[in-house]
C-alpha cells in the first residue's frame, strides 16, 4: 500500500475498526467498537471519541521500534553487540541508521517503514479533523479536536526531525516535509515538501489550537493541554539555536511554555526510590509522566533489541542487540539513582558490555509457559525534559542563574550534590551532559548535538562499525526519503547525501 494513496473512506474504516481491536487492551479503560462509513462515525461525539482512540494505535509497534532505531541508534548512547550477518535484510535494516548508511531502499533500511507509519498514523488523525465544524461547540468533539492537533504535531514534528536539517541551517530553504492536513483521494495531487521553517510553524499552529480546545485531562496515555505545552517548549527549543548563535525570542518562548507545564500542570518529579524504579510500573498514575504509550508485549519489541536475546547467542545469554555505550555508562557518578535504570546481564564467559538499560521492560507472569507481560511504557513527554528544556532555553537567553537552578532540580533528584559557579558555555556542557543521562534510550541524544550546532562523537567501536565522528552540516545527519516514496510522488525531493 503507498503512503499517500490510501486515503479513501472505505480503508479508513477498516484501519480503525482494526486498530482498536489490536489498542482495547493498552489504553485505559476502552472498548472496541465498529466503523462502517465517514458518516455514520462522525454521527455523534462518542463517533470522534472512538476514532480517537483508534488513532492512538498508529503510534504502538509499526511506529515506535523504527522512530527508536533512527532516534537513538545514530547517537552515542547504544552500541550494538550481536548482528549475526549482515546478508540478513532484518539485520541490515537494524544497523542502517547506527552507521548513518541511511539507505533510501526499504530492504536495508527502516527510513520506509518509519515514513509509512507516520502517514498511516495521519490518515486517521486527519479525517477526524476534517470532520470537526470550525464552529463546533460540543466539548466531546471538541477534546477530540485538541488530541488529534496534538497527534499531528507530534508526529509532524518528529518526521521534520528525521528528515528535516536543523532549524539554524537556513531554515526558509532547506526542505521539510510534505505538510498533509487533510484526507488526500487518489486524484490528489502529491504533496512537495514545505521548507523547515513552514514545517515549524504548521506545527506550532497545531500545537496552539490544540491548547485552546482541550476540555479535559485524562490518563497519561491521552493527550493533555500540558502535552501540548511540553511538546511545544521541544518546538521551541529546536528552534532556539546554538549557544554561540542563539534565537533568543525563540528560548523565550520555550521557557514560557515549560512555564505553563511547571507551574500549572500538576505534575511531580519522582524522587529517592520511586524515582529509581521509575521504569519497573506502567505509566498510568506516574506523576512525572506527561504523555506516554503504554505496551503490553504483543505491540512493542523494544524489549528483545535492548535486553532479550537474539541471533548467536540464543541459550547462552540474557540480553539483547543493543547495549548502553561503555562512554554513556562511564558518564554516570557514584551514588547516581540514574544506575538503577542499568543492570547486569546473563553473559558467560564476557568481560564487557554487561550491561543493559532496564527502560525497556518485559515482565514475566507466566513462567512455565513463556508469556510475557510487559510495562514498557515509551516515555515520549516527561516533566524531567520540560526542567532541562527551560534549563537549555534559559542559558540561550543569558539567565545563567535561572538555568542552574532548573539544572539542579534534576542534578540533585539523582542524588547528586548541586553544581555552583557555572555560567555561559561550561553551564550549557552540563545542561547538554544531564540531557544525554537524564533522557538516555528515549529518543532525544543525537537531535541535541545536530541542532546545537555539535558533532556526534562515538569514540567506540561496536560489532562490526568503528568509532566515528558526524558533524552537524554533514548530508548524512538526515535520513534519505524511501524509494518507493519518490517513485510515486514526482513532486518529492531526495535528502542529498
């Protein structure tokens, strides 16, 4: 099926009737339902309600597992130990981003299917948009609204990060993504690419017409208002520039809105033991988490890449593919909480690499038959990154006391002592330091070198890849656009690399 060409009534029916069969379990408290036609699913409010909760699946398995591996992997914070042959597409497609090969061919490369679930996550999200009145009053339809303005700018915003330059590099030419705001038919047009800057601001539109129509906040694996707010002071802070260079109108407004999550949003920072156990619980009733997907083990293989085995090892150990860096391990300090989210493999006969992260977690409840439950939550908003956002955001704008305190906040929660007298570029080090060890494995490592104007260091060798430095105008710190994509949109234009 091609990404822009199955916006028709007919397979949006079957996608969310399918979809929330496969989500009854993961998000709370819902049942599935039937869909048959456009019109009779946007009959009434509980219509929107449903096919809301329908457009949530788009972010479970065919999502997450490929934006993580085109996130993480092309950072400094994993190191891939077990490959068993590089003939094998899967094992291919696995390794892609890690070397910044960045394969435009769906055989060797997770760029296509990472294209392909966010258009598909769209396709739903866009339909209950287009059926929302420009003067609806209804508050179930409205909250419906706000969610999938939401869902749209979540997912716009992290394939303008994949395939879009950093906002500092010319941000007016530079192309961004095909910006698609409604359902296309199949005499549409294929749409070109807007350029980084009208990408962003399509984006924080939807971000602020999201904020002013939520009516309620619910679990955090719904959307919120302070959602919004969290993803928009992320915006905000991409757009901030580099230390040297900084938008400061645009780091102001990043830390107005971490503001409005802080203040007024009613979430905690978790601390001493709760904190180390952070990732052992599902995400429902955190009050740290903002806005989370919550897996059970049938939708998520993050798991077995970071901690089950696979390929030669099968029997021999109890790990995964993909390990914590020895240089991200070597970062934390004695007595850091942050420890905890680590923990020592089965690995015999190995000396090194014996550790795996525990952020990514499969829970027995069935030894004698195998079966698996699993909390792995994906942490995709979390009051710790609004701290360090407002932190980052407020060394660019010159209040290096505001920055410190908001760096502390976090610095002391792992039960460390609080730095003092750092100010200008030694203070941003430490904010970026606490972000790499703060928001290791979720999603965020290589983005904060590339849009602050920094390379990408790994200073170690892992299987069959070597050390090597990415700098931040090198082609390749973006993905290339999948082939079956130009083939079928004549108006797309290719990522040089």
């Amino acid at each position: 099926m091609k990404p822009f060409l199955f916006y028709t009534k007919y397979m949006l029916a079957m996608l969310v009737l399918m979809e929330l069969s496969a989500c009854k379990k993961q998000l709370d408290a819902l049942s599935p339902h039937n869909v048959n036609f456009e019109e009779q699913q946007f009959s009434s409010p509980n219509g929107y309600t449903k096919a809301t909760i329908g457009n949530y699946t788009g972010l479970y398995s065919a999502y997450e597992t490929p934006w993580f591996n085109i996130s993480e992997y092309r950072g400094n914070n994993v190191k891939i130990i077990d490959v068993t042959s590089t003939n094998s597409n899967a094992n291919t497609q696995n390794i892609d981003a890690f070397n910044y090969t960045n394969s435009e061919s769906k055989d060797f490369g997770l760029s296509n299917a990472f294209w392909f679930a966010s258009y598909k996550a769209l396709l739903g999200v866009n339909l209950v948009l287009k059926n929302v009145s420009a003067t609806e009053t209804n508050p179930v339809i409205l909250q419906a609204k706000a969610e999938n303005l939401f869902l749209r700018a979540f997912i716009n915003f992290n394939l303008l990060r994949v395939y879009g330059r950093p906002y500092y590099q010319s941000p007016e030419t530079n192309p961004g993504i095909p910006l698609i705001l409604e359902p296309l038919s199949l005499s549409s047009t294929p749409p070109a690419r807007a350029s980084v800057k009208d990408s962003y601001t399509q984006i924080i539109n939807d971000l602020n017409q999201s904020i002013a129509s939520f009516k309620t906040k619910g679990a955090n694996s719904f959307a919120s208002k302070y959602a919004a707010f969290a993803l928009l002071s992320r915006v905000y802070l991409y757009m901030s520039g580099t230390l040297t260079q900084a938008n400061v109108s645009n780091a102001k407004l990043a830390i107005q809105a971490a503001d409005s999550v802080v203040t007024n949003g009613g979430y905690k920072l978790l601390q001493a033991n709760a904190y180390a156990s952070y990732y052992l619980a599902s995400n429902q009733g955190n009050t740290e988490t903002i806005w989370a997907v919550n897996h059970e083990a049938s939708t998520t293989s993050l798991p077995i890449l970071l901690m089950q085995p696979q390929g030669t090892y099968v029997g021999l150990y109890s790990t995964g593919q993909v390990k914590p860096s020895p240089d991200l391990l070597g970062l934390l300090q004695s007595g850091d909480l942050r420890k905890n989210f680590y923990y020592t493999d089965i690995y015999p006969g190995n000396t090194t690499d014996l550790f795996s992260t525990g952020k990514f977690l499969y829970r027995y409840f069935n030894g004698v038959n195998g079966v698996y439950y699993s909390y792995a939550p994906f942490h995709h908003l979390r009051l710790a990154e609004v701290y360090l956002n407002r932190a980052e955001a407020k060394v660019k704008n010159g209040d290096d006391a505001g920055a410190l305190s908001d760096l502390n906040v976090i610095h002391q929660r792992a039960g460390l002592q609080p730095l003092s007298g750092l100010a200008g570029q030694a203070l941003f080090n430490a904010i970026l330091l606490e972000r790499r060890l703060e928001l290791a494995f979720e999603g965020h490592n290589s983005y904060d070198y590339f849009r602050n104007g920094l390379p990408m260091v790994r200073n170690y060798n892992s299987f069959n890849s070597p050390a090597l430095t990415i700098n931040p105008t090198d082609p390749k710190v973006v993905m290339r656009i999948s082939q079956d994509v130009l083939i079928e949109n004549p108006n797309m234009v290719q990522n040089p690399q």
